[in-house]
C-alpha cells in the first residue's frame, strides 16, 4: 500500500496557526463574500434596484471597456435518496406533477427577469445546472426545461455548459439527450468507487453503475468529463482512499474535483452527532483530509494532469476551462434560478427562497422570489475577489491594479505580509503563489482578508 505524505513549508517559515484537528459540525469552506449569515431581507430592494441597471463594465480604468459577462444557473433540488453529509436544498419526495410545477416556476422566474436592463442585450457566456440532482429529469423534462430557457435568453453564445449528473440516474438515452442538449462538461458525482463506502454515507449509486454511465458518456463525445471525489466520507481508511484514487487515474478523466468532507448543520451526519451527544464528527480529520487531496493530486501529476485550484486538477489546461468558477470568482453576473439559489447581479448578492412551497407560491403570483440579499462595497468586491481567485492557486498584482485601482501588495499589506511570515505564499513578479499546503488549507487562510466586522462568524 501506498504512503501517503504531504510536503513541508519551506525551511525557516514561520508555521501558522494550528490547524484544528478534528472534524466538528459547521461550514468550513468559503464560497462567498461577505459571508451568508450577513445577507439580509432587508436588502431585497437593493436587488430590485440593481435589476432596472445596465450591466456594470468590467472595468473604468482600462481604455477598452467590456461588459461584466452574464452567467446562468439553474438549481434542480431533485433527487432518489438524501446523501447523509449533503447540505443542499434537495428533495426527494416529489411526483412527476410537482416536478412539472417546479420546471414551469423556474421557467417563469427567469422570463421575470429577462427583459431587465441588467441583461442589456448580454446573452450567457456560461451556464451552470446544479443540484440536487439535474440528471434526476426525464430527457423530456430536460428538453422542456432548456428549450424554454433558450427562446427567454439564447444560449448561442455560451462557450461551456455543466450539468451534474449522479451515475445510478444516466441510462444511454439520458446521456445522450444530456449531450444533445449543448452541454459541454458533464460532471459525474461519484465520490467513491467502494460500495460499502457509497452505501453508508447515504450514496444512491453503486460502482458498476460509475463503470456503464463513464463509458457510455466517453462514447458519444462530451468535450469534458469531470469527476468528483470526496477524501474522508464515513468509514473511509488510507488503503481505500488509494485504491479510489487509482480508479480515478485509470479513468483519464478530462478534470477531477475533489473535496475535503466538512459536515454543516443541515446534514444527516450533524443529525446523527446531536442526537449522540458528540461534538466531533465520524469522519477523517483535517490533516489527513489535506494529506489525502495532495496525495490524489501528485498520482494525477505522474500523468500529466496539472493542479488548477484548491480541488481540481485537469488534463490539459490549454482546453479544459471552469469558466463558471471563474466567473463566479471575479465578479460575474451569475442570475440564479430555482428554489435556494445564490446569485450575483450588478454587485448585489442574492438568495431565492429556501423552501419549496414558499418558491412556487411567490414566483406563481408573479412576483421574484428573493429571500435575501447584499448590495456588496468597493473593498469588499476587491476582498471577496482576490480570495476566491486565489483558490486558484496564484493572483496576478497587475490583473487586479487594472480593475481595482491599487496594488493588492497594497490593499492587502497586512494579511499577505502574515502568509508569507508564515511560509504560505511568495511574491514572484506580477505573481502572489500558494503553495502547495497553503492551497489544501486556503480556506481558513482567507479569513485572514476579512474586514473585522465580518470576522468570527460562521459561513451560513
């Protein structure tokens, strides 16, 4: 069996705090800011006033003016069965009519905003169908769903198109409607090849079905095929991590994310610790989380694959693009449909309704069902645009001058003076590089950019 180590900082770094080591309930990973818990009903008017503005320019300090790009994303909450660490809002309980009904409201959420002058005559330059489950659909249903989204804003332009899709859930004839619907990366949720490992963390598929849905999809020619894996699910042991891993190289995937499990409140695992009386959740602790991510990402490396972001490693990095990570990092216009679904518009964050019949209800009397939102400011579009760019793995001090009007050296003297005491970061140039472990770790690395009122707070 393989042993699995992670490099040292490098010599005479001064080490950063420590990191905690167990794996306890909460949101850990950052995905936007300021965090969510800041977001407010309050600020819905905000979000309406930004919907009557013409799309932001990208940037006033540069001669040659482009418009913010335009980014869609459609949450589709279905699924066969709850994974026990899943934290999206997911349904499993659904007839095919309430299935129509939700398809019919997401339809009419976004023909409420497509004559908006935030749109401007912008059409998407990416699109996003998360979940959930999306490959929980009919190819009818699927059908139904996109033609009506491509005669309310068309998708001619849009230059990638991702659809999740959980293996168990992909016959032949789905696949290939899947295909001949655009998509251009399909995004298998496999998360494990073991099936004591699928079944106990609450998994719906099983591993001949991981085997059929890839080689079908290969097939019939995705230009992208992504697979995701998760290092330390319930019950998952160094020698099984390994074996997962060489399953996954012996694939070729075009790109593979994997994630480092955390366990927020609204899991079943969370449900399952209360309920015990535990504080410390049963699943691999941090370190070996970050050990485990690393030592994926180097047996990729043997074969060519090149690390891209705290999670991804990809094939060929000439032709295999997250133009929705992207996009949703630097400050895109992300209009967001569907039931719970975070979205960016004219720098105001926004959430829909959490719940289904408060979704159906508002967007059926015609109204946009926002639940809460955030009119972001100045530095905290600059905070919350370095830090996510730089779970990219290195920002460029010129890209962000250009668009923000100071150095980051500058704006961010201090934090990035404390990274790199502490051996996480170097300043190449034009370049701001992680390394390596501070990329594992970035995460709770990034709070230090937080602005004080938005520091201890959870993420949610």
């Amino acid at each position: 069996m393989s042993t699995i180590t992670i490099a040292p900082p490098p010599s005479g770094a001064q080490h950063a705090p420590p990191l905690q080591k167990e794996t306890t309930a909460g949101s850990y990973f950052i995905t936007n800011y300021p965090p969510f818990n800041f977001w407010k009903p309050e600020f819905v008017p905000d979000l309406l006033a930004a919907l009557e503005r013409p799309p932001a320019q990208l940037s006033t300090l540069n001669s040659q003016l482009s418009t913010v790009p335009l980014g869609l994303y459609t949450h589709i909450p279905f699924c066969r069965k709850r994974c026990h660490f899943c934290y999206f809002k997911v349904y499993t309980d659904k007839d095919s009519s309430e299935i129509k009904g939700y398809i019919d409201a997401v339809l009419k959420e976004f023909a409420l905003y497509a004559d908006k002058p935030f749109v401007g005559g912008r059409k998407p330059r990416f699109i996003y169908f998360g979940g959930g489950t999306p490959s929980y659909l009919s190819p009818d249903q699927l059908k139904y769903l996109t033609d009506g989204m491509k005669r309310l804003m068309p998708w001619d332009e849009a230059e990638e198109i991702t659809f999740e899709a959980e293996p168990g859930t992909l016959t032949d004839h789905k696949l290939r409607a899947i295909r001949e619907l655009g998509v251009t990366r399909l995004s298998l949720g496999i998360e494990h090849f073991d099936d004591h490992i699928l079944e106990i963390n609450g998994r719906a598929h099983r591993s001949k079905e991981i085997a059929r849905a890839y080689a079908y999809a290969r097939e019939i020619g995705f230009p992208q095929i992504n697979i995701d894996l998760i290092a330390g699910m319930v019950e998952e042991t160094e020698e099984k991590w390994v074996e997962a891993v060489a399953k996954a190289v012996a694939m070729r995937p075009d790109s593979l994310t994997v994630y480092q499990m955390e366990v927020p409140y609204n899991t079943g695992i969370y449900q399952q610790m209360k309920a015990q009386g535990k504080l410390v959740a049963p699943v691999a602790d941090w370190q070996t989380k970050r050990r485990w991510v690393d030592y994926a990402f180097r047996e990729f490396e043997k074969f060519g694959y090149a690390v891209n972001s705290t999670s991804t490693v990809v094939r060929d990095p000439a032709k295999v693009k997250f133009l929705y990570r992207e996009g949703l990092f630097s400050g895109a216009d992300l209009l967001s449909v569907g039931v719970a679904s975070f979205g960016h518009i004219n720098g105001v964050h926004y959430q829909n309704q959490a719940d289904f019949e408060p979704y159906l209800a508002k967007v059926n009397a015609g109204e946009l069902p926002i639940f809460r939102a955030y009119p972001t400011k100045p530095d905290e579009r600059y905070i919350r645009e370095f830090m996510l760019m730089l779970k990219l793995g290195a920002n460029s001090r010129s890209q962000f001058k250009a668009k923000f009007g100071t150095d980051p050296l500058e704006q961010f003297a201090e934090p990035l003076a404390l990274l790199k005491d502490w051996g996480c970061l170097s300043v190449e140039g034009d370049r701001i590089v992680l390394t390596r472990d501070a990329l594992l770790q970035v995460d709770r690395l990034l709070i230090e950019f937080f602005k004080p009122e938005h520091r201890l707070t959870k993420n949610g």
